[in-house]
C-alpha cells in the first residue's frame, strides 16, 4: 500500500473542507479517539459480560437509489449489499490519522512522505486485541500531550505520531485485514465523504 496515495487522496479532502480553526488539531486528535471506540464497539472482544463476544464482520446494507422528480422523491432501484462493519469503523480511523499526519506536516514542517508504503511503518504489535487498542489510545493520549506541549520530552511530534501509526497498522493486521482491503474500505468512504459534502452532510 502506498501511503503517498492516501496521504494525498485525504489532502483532497482536506482541502475541501479547508477548516481552518485553531482547535482543529484537539479535535481531529477526539475524534481519532471517538472512531476507535467505535471500532472497539465493533470488534466487541472486550465485553466480557455478553455472550456475544464476535466482531461484527457482515451485515446487510440495503441501500435505496432514489431519484427526484418534480420535488417529489421516488425510489429508482433497491440494492441490497453486505458490509463489513469493523473495516468500515477501522478506514473512519485511518481518515483521522492520516489528516492528522497532514496538519503534523504542514504545521511543523516535517517532510511530507514521499514514496511510503506500509511496508516502511513495521507494525507493532502486543499479545492480544484489547492491550493493541489499549496502546493505541495511550499513544493517541501522548501525541495530544506532545502536540501541546505538555510533558514528554523524550517523544518528538513525529516520534509519536509515527509510533500511533505503527500501533494502528499492527491493530489492522490483528483484526485480519489485508492492507488491499483496508486500502480498497479507505477509497470507497472517501468517495462517500466527498458525496457528504456535495450533499452539506
């Protein structure tokens, strides 16, 4: 998987929706937070109080084409899919990171990647799903605390947003994604985050 590809894909994005707060870096950093926990909720390994403890992996998406006809909206063509609802909250999370990345380049003047795949972040990875998503929302928590300046001498802005990554990619290989899926999930929410904003989502 090229990361140059989907750095620049999200910068398209990004630019379109060209927000320009100050607070856009604590807010991209909740919600990367708020889509983990939705992956996490996906995943449902942790709820060692339910009996269903499998990762919501299929589910059946039926999606209405619908046309508008002289103000009236009248439905063209019903189509019926299966998704997989754990991929589609891990690509949510891969858009955050990968703006995140963005604003860190830009704001910092880091070197923008060139010509990366994900074969150059090595993964890392603990003994079990529920330490990885642990580690990856520490790691988030550090980048916030980096970013502003609040402790963490030792990590560097992209020391830490590197080690998130690579957090990241080893969480993905543990949920059994290839990164072909992942890369193929991250293009098609693009496309429909693009529809959002013609549409004032």
């Amino acid at each position: 998987m090229n990361l140059q590809k989907l750095f620049e894909t999200q910068k398209v994005l990004r630019d379109r929706i060209n927000y320009q707060g100050e607070d856009r870096f604590e807010k991209l950093i909740l919600a990367l937070l708020v889509e983990l926990g939705e992956l996490c909720q996906e995943w449902r390994g942790f709820k060692f109080w339910s009996k269903n403890q499998e990762p919501r992996t299929r589910k059946l998406d039926i999606r209405k084409m619908q046309k508008v006809n002289r103000g009236e909206i009248q439905v063209q063509e019903v189509k019926e899919l299966f998704t997989n609802p754990l991929l589609e909250e891990y690509v949510d999370c891969l858009h955050f990171l990968l703006e995140i990345g963005l604003e860190e380049f830009e704001a910092y003047g880091f070197k923008y990647p060139v010509n990366y795949s994900f074969n150059d972040y090595t993964p890392i990875k603990e003994d079990s799903v529920t330490i990885q998503f642990n580690s990856l929302f520490t790691e988030v928590g550090i980048l916030n605390d980096v970013l502003f300046d609040k402790c963490y001498e030792v990590n560097s802005v992209e020391d830490s947003y590197e080690n998130a990554f690579r957090i990241f990619i080893g969480l993905g290989e543990m949920l059994g994604f290839t990164w072909e899926e992942i890369e193929s999930a991250y293009f098609e929410k693009n496309k429909i985050n693009h529809v959002r904003q013609d549409t004032g989502y």
